[in-house]
C-alpha cells in the first residue's frame, strides 16, 4: 500500500509540473517559485496559467509574483514571449527571435511592455505586471503567449561603453519558468493541420525526410498524434516510419516532424507521405508525392553522422599529383634531350670548324712554299 500510495503522489506531482507550465530549479542555494494572480475573467478550474476571455479593445491585466525563500536578494527577469511550437511538438513560451508562420496575426510581446528586472530582498515577494491591450480588430481567435522567468546575477553589472556604443548588460541564468497566456476572443475557430512541405534533411546531423506541418488557425491543437510513413515509388517500399502521441501546437506555428532513415542513404527519385494527424477532437489525412533531386540526397548524405565518409576526394587528390609529377617528368626529359641535341649541335659545329680552319691554314701554307721557291731567270 505503502508503494502504491508513493506512486500515485509521483504521478501527481509529474502531472502537476506538466500542467502548470511551469519549471521550478534550485540552484546554490537559492529558492524561488513564482505564483500566478488570477483575473476575474480567469477560466473556472484552470489555477496554473492565465487563460481568459476578452473583447477587442480590452486592456487585460497579467500579475505573476515572484517569491524569494531564500536568505539571499536574488534579480529576476520577466519576459513576455511568444507561443510557438517546438521540434518536439510541444508548445512553446521560451524567448524566440523567429522566423514566425506567416499566419500569425498578433505577436503577444507586441502588445504588452517589455522585459521587467526586479529586485528581491531576502525572503520577501515582488509582484510583476503586465497590460495586454487587445487589438480591436481582433475577433474569434485565440491570442496565446507567455512569460519567461529568469535568475539574473546577484547584481548586473553595466559595461564602460564609450560614446555612440549601446549599453550591454551580462546576464547569467540560474533557473527558469514558463508561465502561459491565452486570451480567447469570441468563438474560436477549429485548429487545422496541413502539410507546408516535404523533403530530404538533417536531424541533429541525422538523415530523415521532414514533413514541415503547419496548424494556420488561431486556436491551438491538443492531444495531437501523429502517424506518418515514406514510400518510394519505383518500388513501392516503406523507406520510414514513425508516430508519435501526446502533442500540442500552438496557433499559427509551424514545426517539422522528422522520420528518420538510420543508415540508409536517401536515393533520388519520386516519394509518397502518407501522413495522418489528430487532435482536438478532428483528423486529418495527408497525402503527398514529392521528388528528391541528386544533389539533395548527395548533400544529406554526405553529411550523415551513420554513414561512413567517403574516401573519393582523397584519391582525386592523389590523382591529380600523380598527374601534376607525370607531366613534371615529361616536360624534364623533353627539355633534357632538347639541351642534349643542342650541345651536340654546338660541339658538330665546333668540330666543323675546327676542320675548316685546319683546311684552311693548310692552304696558305702550300701558297706560302710556292711563293718561297725562287725563280730561275732566262736568259
């Protein structure tokens, strides 16, 4: 009894954690958890986020209160944040610069005030507030963002910056929470996946085919389940497969869901997804033929972490000195036989000479004793 009755707190409290959207880490020391302050607008049994319903032109007030029980001041950050959908597929509130899905209309920091720094004391509480003002033109949609909550260091530190430069501040988190914020306008319309695209890539430096799904209304999906496979055309044979359950997107996200190919190498050629998704209480099939190009497999490939480097380059390279030595060589021996035949050329010539001097000094010596014999007269 004792055993069941510990099992069932762990899955509670594991139950809890998940559901509160929340993250709660001690670190050197220091403990700080923060609270939500519910509206009076706030959905009836829902305690661990802000989730509230409102009208165009609303000014909808956020309080988060941050607790310090340690014996320490400690500076924490409150940051309002964007709903997005991870690679994972879970919802999302960390800080994200983008890219964001095309049909995001409204961006919840956009319409609240930045970042809030808070200070502390030693076992006291700080209240963070935020106004959300509700675009006017908004109407039956889900608006959806949150706030992250951070640890700074016991005091930032500004940086000596010179004139014209923009002042930094080093900041060092200890911990973090992510708080949700939906507001609901009106009647929500039902979430709708489609696929954006399909094609070969990497995942964590991994081969796979990634079906890139996008949910283009503004209200999220939950309890999502996913069930896809690769078919090759020629052959008609599963290349991948998997599925996945017990995700949520986020309105107006986007998110690849990756199937991985293990040690396979991606061929060219024409491929099928045959994708089916659910959640929310609707299905959705996806059926899709796409071509994968050569220097795409080539590319994934290539870079494949369980595929074995190919050794080509290597032999190009030996290749090419093999060449770069062979034409070394014959243009040595060319140019030795050339000064070869020219020194032969020079010493014929020299010899030659040599003989025509020869001749020619004979010569004038035979004149010369012709010349030096004496002439009888006559009488």
């Amino acid at each position: 009894m004792r055993k069941k009755s510990k099992i069932i707190l762990i899955i509670l409290f594991t139950l809890l954690v998940i559901f509160s959207k929340s993250k709660i880490v001690k670190a050197d020391g220091i403990s700080v958890d923060v609270k939500v302050i519910l509206p009076s607008n706030q959905t009836e049994g829902i305690n661990g986020w802000f989730d509230v319903h409102v009208k165009p032109g609303d000014k909808q007030i956020f309080q988060l209160k941050v607790n310090n029980h340690s014996k320490k001041q400690v500076y924490v950050e409150v940051k309002p944040t964007d709903a997005t959908t991870s690679q994972n597929g879970e919802m999302d509130y960390e800080p994200y610069k983008g890219p964001f899905d095309p049909t995001l209309k409204y961006r919840f920091p956009k319409l609240t005030q930045k970042a809030q720094r808070i200070h502390i004391p030693a076992n006291s509480s700080k209240m963070a507030t935020f106004t959300v003002k509700v675009p006017k033109k908004a109407k039956n949609q889900m608006i959806m963002g949150g706030f992250y909550v951070s640890q700074l260091d016991d005091k930032p530190k500004k940086q000596v910056v010179k004139k014209g430069e923009k002042q930094k501040v080093q900041i060092r988190n200890y911990y973090s929470y992510t708080i949700a914020a939906l507001m609901s306008i009106g009647k929500l319309p039902d979430p709708n996946v489609r696929l954006v695209s399909v094609a070969p890539g990497l995942q964590s430096g991994y081969a796979a085919f990634g079906a890139n799904l996008q949910n283009d209304k503004a209200n999220y999906v939950s309890q999502m389940k996913v069930k896809a496979k690769i078919i090759r055309k020629s052959s008609g044979k599963v290349v991948t497969e998997r599925s996945q359950s017990a995700m949520t997107m986020a309105p107006n996200s986007n998110f690849i869901y990756y199937m991985q190919v293990g040690r396979s190498a991606i061929k060219p050629g024409t491929y099928h997804l045959d994708l089916v998704a659910s959640g929310s209480g609707k299905k959705w099939h996806i059926s899709r033929d796409f071509e994968v190009t050569a220097s795409q497999a080539n590319e994934v490939n290539a870079n494949n972490v369980l595929l074995p480097k190919s050794n080509l380059w290597i032999y190009i390279l030996i290749a090419v000195i093999i060449l770069i030595l062979f034409i070394a060589v014959v243009v040595f021996v060319y140019f030795k036989g050339q000064n070869k035949a020219q020194r032969r050329l020079e010493t014929n010539l020299q010899i030659m000479r040599k003989s025509a001097d020869n001749s020619n000094g004979q010569s004038n010596k035979k004149i010369e004793s012709r010349n030096s014999v004496p002439r009888r007269k006559r009488k």
